[in-house]
C-alpha cells in the first residue's frame, strides 16, 4: 500500500470518528512526532536569537511570559 492510499485511508477514519479519545490520541502521536524547531536551526540562527534575546532584556524590552500565555490561552 502506498502511502497516499494510507493518508486516505486515514481521512476516511478521522472523518467517520466521533469518539473523541481517539481524536486526542491521533493529535498527541502527531505532537509527539513533531521536532523541536530549535533543534532544526543553525548555530547562527540561534546565537543571532540569543543575542537579540539577551539585548532585548538588557533594554527591558520584552512582555511578562503571564501576559503572552494569557493572550494565546485560546489556542492552547
């Protein structure tokens, strides 16, 4: 079977499905698979985001972590 006849497949499932705890178990096996984003940049890019990081504190330019989960709870 190749797989876009499995992605399909799948399809099919996830949409006949109304069993919720499935749905979860599906979406935490995607979470789980997907990488760290940190882990996929090069050492350039993350020193470039230190630095502008480690600047942007110095300058006390940056918001309270309570005040940005608070603004992004909708999507979590």
């Amino acid at each position: 079977m190749d797989i876009e006849t499995t992605k399909l497949e799948l399809i099919h499932l996830l949409l006949q499905t109304e069993n919720e705890s499935i749905l979860k178990k599906l979406k935490s096996v995607f979470e789980e698979e997907k990488g760290d984003w940190w882990d996929e940049m090069s050492e350039k890019e993350k020193e470039e985001i230190k630095t502008t990081g480690l600047s942007q504190a110095d300058d006390e330019d940056y918001k309270a972590s309570e005040l940005v989960m608070k603004r992004f709870d909708k999507w979590r």
